[in-house]
C-alpha cells in the first residue's frame, strides 16, 4: 500500500489539511475544518486528530502507512517544535510536534511557522520550484515571508526569521506606524491596507484626475486596474510600493543571496505588471553578485501552507 | 601524534597562516607570507603549499596527522568551492578546494569567502562563542561581514550572501555613490572613510565649535574622540553612523533573527561606546521578536579569517 503523509495549514479561521502521497508528492485529497479558538484553543489540535483518524479510515489507509504529518503554525516556532505564544489561536507555549505526535500514537511530526511553511511549500512544488535558495515575500492584509536556504526553513533563534514585513522601510517624517508598533515598517506600504492609504494620500496631496476619485470604497485590485489602464495617481502608488518593494528585497539579498524571490498573497494578483515594477526596482538597488535573481509568482495561493506542511515531512 | 590543520587567510598583500591542533582547536603557530599578485596570482597557491610543507617539516608533523587545510578568499565563492572571478588576487574562475587538494597530495581543502570566514570564526571562538546563529558585521575601509546559521556559513547563490555593506541604506537624495557603483548603500556612511566624509559634511554644514575643525587630517578615531569628549558635531555624526547601521541591523533580524550581532573591522575599537548607541537604535527600529538579539564586539581582529578558516575543517 502506498504512503502518505498530512500536510496542515492552521488558520486562525480555518485549519487546512490535506492527504499526500508520499513518493510522487502528489496531493490527493483535502478538507477543512473550522478552527475552534475557544477555551484557550485546546480543541484544536483534538480536532484535527479527529478529522485525520476519519479520514484514514475513509481511505482505508493503515496507521503504518502513515509516515508523519506536517503543521504550518500561525505564529512563531522554534526549531524544535515549540510555539512561542500563539495569540491567533489563544495557545501558550508547548511542544508542538510532541504533543500531536503524542495524541496519534507516535506519528512523526514537523512544526514550522505558517508564512515560513508556505515559502517551503512553494520552493517545493510551487513559484520557486527547482530552486534551493528562495525568499517568499507575501503582500496580503500583512506582510510576510520566509526565507528558504539549502531547502530548508531558516527559523531563527526565536522562529521569527522571514518577518520580511518587519524590515525598517520608510525613512521618512511622514511613515506610518506599523500593527507591530514600529514607524515604516515594510508593511505599512507593502501590504493592501497600506496600498490602499498611501493611494489614498496620494489622492488627497494632488489635484490630478483619476478613476478611484469615483469610487465609493477603493479596492487594491482597483488601484493597479486604474494603474494598467495609465491612471496617473494610481501609477505614482505602484511606483512607490514597488521602489519600497524593489529596495528591501535587494537589502535581503544582500544578507542571504537568493536564487529566487517568489511574490505572493493577494496583492500578487495584479500579476506579472507588478512582478516586473519590483524587479526593475531590485535590479536599481541590488548589489551586482545578487542581481541575477529570477522574481516569480507565487502559484499555490492559499494551498501552499499544506505543501510546505507536507514538504516537512516528505521534501 | 597529534592532528592538526591549517586555516589560511588569503589577503590582497599577505597570506596569513595559522596551523591548529585538530583535539583542542588552538592556534599553536602563525606566519604570513606576501601575496604575490602578478602573473594572474598564479604564485598564491604554490606559495601556500611550499611554506606549508616547510612549517610540517619544521614542525616534524607527517602528512597523515593534517586533517584539512580551510581558505578564506577575498572574493565570491560557490558552495562547492568554485572562485568566481577574485580580482583583489587576479584569479579567474576554478574551483580553488579541488585545485589546492591536489597540490597538496589530496589533503581535504574547504574555501569561503574572506568575509564570510571571518563570521565563522568569531561564531567558533570569538564575541558570538556559544553561539549558532549570528551575524558579523565589519566596519573597516569598507562594510563587509558574514551570515551564520546553525553553525554554518550562509553562502548564497553566488557566494555573495553577508554582503552587508551593500544593503540600500540610505534613501536622501544627497546619499553618496559606493564603490559598487549603487547610491546610499551602508558602505557609503558605515565604512572609515564613509564616517569621515560624512563628519567633514556636518563640519561644513555647521557652524558649531568642535576640536576636529583644528586638525588637518581627521581620522575615525578622532571622530570617536572627540564624541566621547562630547563634542556636538563628532556625537552627530556617532549617532547618525548608528542610526543607520541599528536600522540596517534590524533588517538583518527581520530576515535571518541571529542570537547573536558582533561587530568588528577597525571602526570596532570605538568600543562598547559605539556599540551601545548601535544597540539602542536597533532595539528602537527591530521588530519585537528579533529584539532580544545580543550586542558583542569582535575579538579575534586580523586573526578571525584564519580562525574561521581552521574552523572549515575542525569545527
């Protein structure tokens, strides 16, 4: 009978899991299952080992075909398994992998961060496919990342490597502050929320006609629309958040030199018009032994938190 | 008979060499030799081999009590050991491990850049001792300095990871050209050189009093000085030099989360002066998961690339 592995991706909504094969790596099956934060979220795991009992059994999968189970966390971990204080999911701190291993019966079991888990996932099977040095910059509702060398995770002393969000970016009187309490962080210009403001000081500095002055609520997706059709304000804000993009990247390439930098989230569905703005701006600002970097997007969305899972156990 | 290695640091003007007993890891002799750059530097490694048969000859330690020879290069070098065009030695591209194993008899040779070396050899016995995650930071002539992660030297894609000197540091539009041809990197304000001119900026921006107007050379360590003394110009630019490497540092965290930061290169002899204000302004700029990351000062100077070096093969 054929091996497999999980791979799971615990949201602070929905925890993700999904049923490999562990020798052609194929995903073959998976679900969901609602995250139960209540009771300082001591359901969570029960929950999941419920879901993956039934589903063995739905499959007719012998427990000794079970090789292990990979769990990408939506907070920080420590090399060997511990969650530091997971707030989004009200967990304190505990070994991870020792206790799910535990509740079924000695299994193997890989903890890694959630964004530095969807970097593995897409160096895997992903944007980054074929490459063993890879950094992940994912531009959503925050900014994150991973940072992949060798194949393998960097998770830092405290699990807070990849927290590419969190690099110092705008220098100038008028930053923002970031969600993590710090001025100019990456974030409070890369992320959509960001995207979104500094359109809309850009908006309010200038008198230029523009599209989004129309709308009732500005999307990002609206702002890199109106960007590709030549709007001119929402061309300025591409530009900065690309510059902003282009100049950190090329900070982070100057400490870990990647072969590939893989742009995901939601913001990376404005596509390849944004993926060459950043590129050209890295190429400004990149020391010339980091330069040939290839940029990709990220192609897994919201699966590659169970391929890096999985990638724990069976990459 | 006791097992020994060598680690040879491979600088612009002299090859420095230090033979280690393998058990205990100590240097028990040093020596340099001119590097002797014409003819492509074709002389170099002849040059390394024939002074090191003479020191075992000397030292009457037979060919089968050396372990390894380790190599520190002041240039790009892949993870198999490959120089990528090293014009400081007017080498072109070949494997450097295979080339110098075979003149050595087939003694094992492992290379790292210059830089990177160094790094490891303050992680093995130097300010980050104790340490597996750390990054080196050398403020000399130029900014250079090395990644270490799980006790390993990050290498990059093209040997150019720890390229510290060249993370986009300084964003103003009167940012100075580097040397590698880039406006505002950290070189540009965190080199010797980069300091002076800047204080000499501050000087002619000013009208304040300040002992470094009387000199007719100022150096760095004047600068230095003269802030210790308190004077208004030298503490502006102490506090400007920090506020770009500490934001610069946390950066660096944000990507790789290092236990550990050493400072090193001439600029280092400032002290815990210098490296308590590049501490503040980290700790201001970092994010709070990366924060805990401790300060400590080089202590290995000109001898760290033959410590890292030596580390190659016994560490």
């Amino acid at each position: 009978m054929e091996k497999v592995c999980f791979g799971i991706d615990v949201g602070g909504t929905t925890v993700k899991i999904g049923l490999f094969t562990a020798d052609d790596a194929k995903l073959v099956d998976s679900f969901e299952i609602p995250t139960r934060k209540e009771d300082e979220g001591s359901h969570i795991l029960p929950d999941i080992c419920e879901s993956i009992e039934a589903k063995l059994v739905e499959k007719k999968i012998t427990r000794d075909n079970l090789i292990g189970v990979g769990i990408g966390i939506p907070g920080p971990i420590t090399k060997d398994g511990t969650v530091l204080n997971c707030v989004n999911l009200g967990w304190g701190m505990f070994n991870v992998e020792e206790k799910l291993s535990q509740m079924l019966g000695g299994v193997k079991v890989k903890a890694g961060n959630d964004a530095n888990v969807a970097a593995l996932g897409e160096t895997w099977q992903g944007g980054g496919r074929g490459f063993e040095d890879l950094v992940l910059v994912t531009l959503g509702t925050g900014v994150g990342g991973g940072v992949i060398i060798g194949g393998k995770i960097v998770t830092g002393s405290n699990g807070a490597a990849g927290e590419i969000g969190h690099i110092p970016a705008v220098y100038d009187e008028n930053a923002e502050i970031c969600g993590c309490g710090k001025k100019g962080c990456l974030e409070t210009v890369g992320s959509a929320t960001g995207i979104v403001r500094e359109t809309k000081k850009l908006l309010a500095k200038s008198s230029e006609d523009s599209t989004l002055r129309s709308l009732e609520e500005i999307t990002c997706k609206d702002i890199f629309d109106a960007a590709k059709e030549g709007d001119k304000i929402a061309s300025e804000e591409v530009d900065q958040l690309s510059y902003y993009l282009g100049n950190a990247i090329a900070g982070i390439a100057a400490v870990t030199n990647p072969q590939v930098i893989v742009i995901g989230g939601g913001v990376s569905k404005a596509g390849k018009f944004l993926l060459d703005k950043i590129e050209d701006n890295f190429s400004n600002n990149a020391f010339h032994a980091t330069k040939n970097a290839k940029f990709a997007l990220a192609t897994l969305g919201n699966d590659a938190g169970m391929y890096g899972a999985a990638a724990l156990i069976i990459a």
